[in-house]
C-alpha cells in the first residue's frame, strides 16, 4: 500500500519561504510520478508541480518560477520549495502518486 506523509507547512510573511516534505512509503519515489495540490478554503483541490520518475518537472502557470519540486532518492522524499510565498498560496498542500492514499495535508498560511 502506497501511502504519503506532508510535513513543512506553516505561517509565514507574503515573500516568505518555505520547504514543504512528502515522504513516501511502499513505493520507490525515484520510479513514478509525485505531484503536488493545493486546496484553498471553499475551493478546489488544484495541480502546483510535478516531477517523473525521469525528473521532468511541471509546473502551474502561478507558481512558476517561484516554487521548485525536487527528489531525494536516497530519502524516497519529494521536496517543494517555495519562494516569494503570497497570501494567495494559502492551502492546504497536498502530494500523491498514482495509486497513493491521499494523506492529511499540511497547513500553508501567508500573511500580507
């Protein structure tokens, strides 16, 4: 069973940063797909970033050049870095693999 733990979220400052972990278990990260979503209040769970298991990474148009996702195999770990944080990445994040559980999300709050 493929099951993924988030962790990293917290309160910060508009222009703030912070690295947000997804830990994955009965799985090697490296050999599928990781993604990130989002999930604001009375929304939609949305698409941020991906990464394949070839290292193609994707991303939404309004996190681009200020979010990163990135691996660490050896840690079977998927990272997202994000930068230059706005009031309006204010979700609940979330990361998944195909076949993967979706797990509880951690808490991201900018403050303008």
């Amino acid at each position: 069973q493929v099951q993924v733990v988030e962790s990293g979220g917290g309160l910060v400052q508009a222009g703030g940063s912070l690295r947000l972990s997804c830990i994955v278990s009965g799985r090697i990260v490296s050999g599928y797909p990781v993604a990130w979503y989002r999930q604001a209040p009375g929304k939609q769970r949305d698409f941020v970033a991906s990464i394949s298991s070839s290292g193609t990474t994707r991303y939404t148009d309004p996190v681009k050049g200020r979010f990163t996702i990135s691996r660490d195999n050896a840690k079977n770990t998927v990272y997202l870095q994000m930068n230059s944080l706005k009031p309006e990445d204010t979700a609940v994040y979330y990361c998944n693999s195909p076949g993967a559980s979706w797990g509880q999300g951690t808490q991201v709050s900018v403050s303008s």
